[in-house]
C-alpha cells in the first residue's frame, strides 16, 4: 500500500525523510561495532579503605569495600583468612555485614573481578571487642544486724572471670567484699543500722580489658531476738499449725519446737490451731489451754499446753425410748451431770423404769442422778428394764397378783375366796359358784390379761331339795292316811284272807301305768315324777333369774387373744448314705502273757498282750422335715450327718517290755477314713425312716488280716 502510496503522488519532501533517518541508523550501527574492537587497555582496580572500623559483640556490624577504577559487573570474595564469626561479605556489593558472636581479632585478604579482570589481594583485619559489662542488679536485699547476710554483686557482658572491687565509699562493720565472686558476706555489727551508699568496680579478662562501675545502697535493720514455739507433749495425737500474725509458719506435733527471728521491737502475735482432731478416733480431740501469745524481746518464747476432749453420746437401752440431753464434747476431768427418767411409758401395757447407768468404760451406777467426772469418750447409756401389764379380771371375789411385772418373769396371781354362794332360792340351798381358774402363772413377754370364768356348783341344792320332795312326799302320804284311813276288818268265823283289792292312786301326770302291781311301785314312780318336775323347774328358774349378770370388760382391759399352740410337726425324716468310716483304735483288754519255752535259758521276759477294738460306722445325711404336720407341697427342714453303727472289729498285739504300746498298724480299717464320732451322733436305723440309698453287702469293707476278728 506504500508503494501505491507513492504512486498516487504522495509528496517528494516525505520520501527524503525516510532515507535518511535510514541511512542515519545504519551509521551508527557501524560505529558501535568499531568502538568495541578499537577501545583502549584500562588499568588495573584498587581495593579501598586498607583499615576497616572495629567490631563489638552482640552489635550490629557494617562496612562498604570499593575499588577503583572499577568496571562493572563485579564479584567480590574472601580469598584467604576468615571473617568474624557472625559476619558476612555480600559478593555483589562488597559489603561485610552481621552480628559479631565471637570476640578476637580477625585477618582476612579480599580480591574483586570485574570486567577487565580479578584485582591483586588485599589485606584486612578486624577487632572485635567483648560485650560490655553490665550489673544485672542494681540493688542488694537488705540486712539485720547480728544476722548472718549474703548479697551478690552479678554482671553480664565482658570476659569471665571477673575482679571485684570496692571504688568509693565503704561497706558496713562486719560485711566484706570477696574479689573473685562479688559476694558481700559477714554479720552486721551492732549499731551498723541505717543506709549505707558505696561504689564498686568490675574488670573482666578481655584484652585489653573492659570495666565497669556501679553505685549501691544497703539498708541495715536494727537487731532480732530469737523466739522458740514449744508444743507441749500434751497433743498426744494429730498436729497443729503453727501462725505468725495469721500467717503459717510451721505445721508440729506434741513434743516438737520451732525457731523463729523477729526484728528488736517487733511483738508479734504467735498463734495455733483452735481445735486439733485425733488422726483416728473421731470422738477426741484436743484443745489449747491459749490460742495466741504475744512475744518481744523480753518474753521471746510461746509454749502451747493442750488437753483433751471427749464426745460422750448419752443414749438409752432398749434405744429410742427418750431422749436424752447433754451429748457433747467434755473436757477431760470436767463433771457431767444428768438426770434420766425414772419411769417412762411405752406402747400399751408396755413400761421401762430405770436400771442403772453404763459408763464408757463398763462400769455401773446406780440412781438416776448421774454425776460423773469424763475420763474417756463413747457412750453414757441408761438401762432400763421392760415391765409388762398383767391384767386379771373376775366378775367375783378379789383377785391376788397382777399388775406390772418385768419383761422374762412368771408371774403369779389368785382368785379369793375360791368360791362365792349363788343368789336367790338356790343360794339358799347352798348353790356355789366356783371359778375354773382360781390361780395361775404368766410367762411375761408381752402384755397380757386374764379373765377368770366362773362355774355353777349344783351339788347342795340337789341334794337339799332332793330330801325336801321325798319329805313333801312323806307328808302327803300320811295326810291321806288320815282322811282315808283303811277300813276295819269284819268279826267272823276264819277263813282263808281275801285277796286285798289294789287301792286308788290319785295319778298327777299321765296315766297309771298298768304293768304296777303293788302300792310300793306306785308310790315311787310318781316320787320320780315329782322329782323331775322340780328339777326342770329349777334349772328353768336358774337360767332366767338367779344367776348373776355378767358384766362385760372394757375394750381397754381385754385380754389379747390366746396364742394357738404351736402345731404339731410333720414326721417325715430320710436319710441319705454319704460313706462308710471308722472310729479311733480303743483299749478293751490287757493281759500279761508268760514266757515262751523258745525263750532262751536264763533269760526273763514278760510280755503283754493287748486287745484293740475299732467301731465302723455308716455315715448318713439326714434330713428332717420342720414343717407342720399335715402340711401341703414339698417337705422343708434342716440337714444333719449322723451315723449309725456297722460293725465293731477287734485284733490282738503282743507287746514286749521295751515296745511303745501302739494300735494295730497295718490294718484292713486303715483305707477307711477316721471320724471322731460323738455318742450324740449315733443314731439306730429306723425302719419309719425313709432311706434314699440303700445300702449293699458289697459297700461294706472285708476284713483283710486273718488275726482280726469281730
């Protein structure tokens, strides 16, 4: 498009413009290119400055290299030696930089390339200095006079070891300055109190060496007293702390003793525990006679005495009867005074009335007024015994016993007179009521009452109305032999006697009966008619008005009802054989035997035979039902072992005069075990015993030895 440019007639003054800045760039390209291959030798660089500024230990170190002339890129470097250690020198800018660690003096040759090449060597050198001293502290801890002090003088910095001295002013009478270690030690005399200003120096080991000074000041106080806290052995058990104006200083027990420093003038207050527990038992303890005592420089000792105290708990038996007051903590030997109820009421027909007083120590005292000086700590107890009401009610006479009676006794009581007469016309007749009880015995372990029941005695009026009716009868008789007597007997000549004629009998009840034959039987079976009906007459009259009304005992005073006897047990035992064993070997006969005809002549010897018996018995586990008799389901009971004799064996030993007497050993009974059997453990095998094992011939052991026998 130029070219189509030009050829539209653009201006000739444009195209002239383009050739030259054309020409103009490919000119100075040429000139460029001859410059670099025609230039001149330049000479050689030189390192500056030859002295580099000292280093320090811990600071912050620079320093700049130049050279000249100098045609960069350049490259600097450590030919030979070494830089101080923490410093470096930076290749591009020939800058040493860092933090020196290490203090000495350091050498070291440098060179630098640049364009036209690597420049001589050039030698350096840096110092390095130590760490300046410093005072760590700036201040030393006060002193007392005529006590022992120690302050240290510490630095940092420099090189160790160190000297120490004093530069102005002086130490107080009695301290003094150790040069090695910086150590101001000694005892400040008296009098020394007050401010003391002084000035000391420290040189260290560096070279040359470095120094430094530091200004301090000393406070002295005025003197101390000596003070001893004594526990005394009467804090037989636990530990007290031990207080300096509130402030724990010591933890002793009894016996031990602590030393303490205060200041001249200083009264502080010594203190302890006010309440020290024994470390085991939980009722005692054990209290200062004086909680805090205030000591200074004329009275500087503080003994504490303490005692002990008892918790004695005062309680009754049977418990929670009553409540006692004055369960609490005693001094040892202080007096307790108390006084317990003499009597006191339960339940219904239940009482507890005073024994006795039961000291911690098992002894007794009588009365309820307790006066009693505390030696030891548990329980004060007052016994009482348990009386029950025996109740004996009884609608006559006058009842005998009774009353409160203690719990386990067997009381008696009685009914007087034994018997009372009967009221109306049968206590006219002698009628008696009799009770079924007049007397009886209570096993008193509860409340009990008693209600004597009486009896009619009809004895008398049978027997006095009895003669009464046969009299009546009599009377009746003769009455009618009186207005019917018989007739009299006609005068004539003999003849044999009629036959009497039965006479009238006057029937009250029913009618005659035609089996009588005589007059005699007539008579007697209408007597036992009137007698009936008098009798029937009587009871009728007994039950409805003449027997007194009972009168019926208050709810309050019944008896509980009687106890029902106890049932009988069931009979049901079994047993069951466990094993089979012997007893121990007995003596049942001894005799002297004579000497043998083998015995050799003149030889004497006597022997003596000795019979051995050993019982074999089965052992059995019995079971015995404790249920009551007739009772339903599975039998229950207890379980005992008893035996029951087998056998008996017997076997002779013949002992000399030197032998030791010793049962037959061995024996066939010796595989058997020994049980020491007890006559009580015996027991017959009974046939109405049910056996749950059945014992064979074979269980029983066979005897193995041919001269026992059994």
């Amino acid at each position: 498009m130029r070219f189509a440019y030009w050829r539209k007639g653009n201006s000739s003054k444009k195209a002239f413009s383009f050739w030259l800045n054309l020409l103009l760039a490919l000119f100075l390209a040429v000139f460029g290119v001859l410059f670099l291959f025609t230039g001149s030798v330049q000479a050689v660089p030189t390192i500056l400055p030859s002295i580099l500024p000292a280093a320090q230990v811990g600071v912050s170190y620079s320093a700049t290299l130049v050279a000249a002339p100098l045609t960069c890129p350049c490259t600097w470097a450590v030919v030979s030696g070494s830089l101080p250690s923490g410093l470096t020198l930076a290749a591009a800018t020939g800058t040493i930089s860092g933090t020196p660690t290490i203090a000495g003096i350091y050498t070291f040759f440098v060179t630098v390339t640049d364009t036209t090449g690597t420049s001589p060597q050039q030698g350096f050198a840096i110092t390095v200095a130590a760490k300046p001293i410093t005072f760590v502290y700036t201040y030393l801890p006060e002193a007392t006079e005529g006590a022992s002090y120690t302050g240290t003088i510490r630095v940092q910095g420099g090189k160790a070891p160190y000297a120490y001295s004093l530069v102005s002013g002086s130490l107080p009478s009695g301290l003094n300055l150790d040069p090695i270690n910086g150590t101001i030690s000694g005892i400040p005399t008296k009098g020394t109190a007050g401010t003391h200003i002084f000035t000391i120096g420290v040189t260290d080991s560096s070279t040359p060496p470095l120094s430094a000074q530091q200004t301090f000041s000393l406070t002295i106080k005025k003197g101390f007293y000596e003070t001893v806290v004594t526990i005394a052995s009467t804090l037989s058990a636990g530990e007290t702390n031990v207080y300096v104006d509130g402030r724990q200083v010591a933890k002793l027990r009894g016996g031990q003793t602590h030393t303490l420093n205060f200041a001249v003038g200083m009264k502080p207050a010594i203190s302890v525990d006010p309440l020290v527990s024994h470390p085991t038992k939980t009722d005692v303890r054990f209290k200062p006679e004086v909680e805090k005592i205030i000591v200074d420089e004329l009275s500087p000792n503080a003994t504490f005495n303490y005692f002990p105290e008892y918790f004695v708990d005062l309680k009754t038996d049977p418990p929670q009867i009553t409540t006692l007051t004055g369960s609490t903590w005693y001094k040892e030997g202080s007096s307790l005074k108390t006084t317990a109820p003499a009597q006191i009421e339960g339940t219904t027909g239940t009482q507890y009335r005073f024994s006795y007083w039961l000291l911690p120590n098992g002894d007794k005292l009588k009365g309820e007024d307790l006066s009693w000086i505390v030696s030891a700590s548990g329980k004060l107890t007052a016994t009482y015994d348990m009386y029950y009401l025996l109740t004996v009610t009884s609608p006559y006479g006058t009842v005998d016993g009774g009353g409160w009676c203690r719990a386990g006794t067997t009381a008696k009581w009685s009914i007087k007179p034994p018997e009372v007469p009967m009221s109306g016309i049968l206590g006219f007749f002698r009628g008696k009521l009799k009770p079924d009880n007049a007397s009886g015995t209570e096993v008193m372990d509860a409340p009990k009452t008693v209600t004597v029941t009486w009896a009619p005695d009809y004895t008398m009026p049978a027997l006095f109305i009895s003669l009464l009716v046969l009299l009546l009868i009599g009377a009746t008789f003769g009455v009618y032999r009186l207005l019917f007597p018989p007739p009299p007997k006609p005068i004539a000549p003999p003849l044999p006697p009629p036959v009497p004629a039965p006479p009238t009998i006057v029937v009250l009840e029913g009618t005659p009966k035609p089996t009588l034959q005589t007059t005699r039987e007539q008579l007697l079976e209408q007597f036992s008619q009137l007698l009936q009906k008098y009798e029937d007459e009587v009871k009728t009259t007994m039950k409805t008005e003449e027997l007194p009304e009972a009168k019926p005992v208050p709810e309050a005073q019944r008896l509980a009802p009687p106890k029902e006897e106890p049932p009988l047990t069931c009979s049901y035992t079994s047993k069951n054989l466990l094993r089979t064993v012997v007893g121990n070997w007995r003596k049942v006969e001894e005799k002297v035997a004579p000497p043998s005809p083998e015995e050799k002549a003149g030889e004497k010897g006597v022997s003596l035979v000795t019979v051995w018996a050993r019982d074999i018995y089965n052992g059995w586990e019995v079971f015995t039902c404790t249920l009551p008799q007739g009772h339903g389901g599975k039998h229950e009971g207890t379980t005992s072992i008893a035996y029951s004799l087998q056998n008996t064996v017997t076997a002779e030993k013949t002992y000399t005069a030197k032998q030791k007497i010793t049962p037959p050993k061995p024996h066939f009974t010796d595989k058997l075990p020994v049980v020491d059997v007890t006559h009580q453990q015996i027991i017959a095998i009974d046939a109405g015993m049910i056996s749950d094992q059945v014992i064979t011939p074979d269980e029983i052991v066979p005897p193995e030895e041919p001269s026992s026998k059994s």
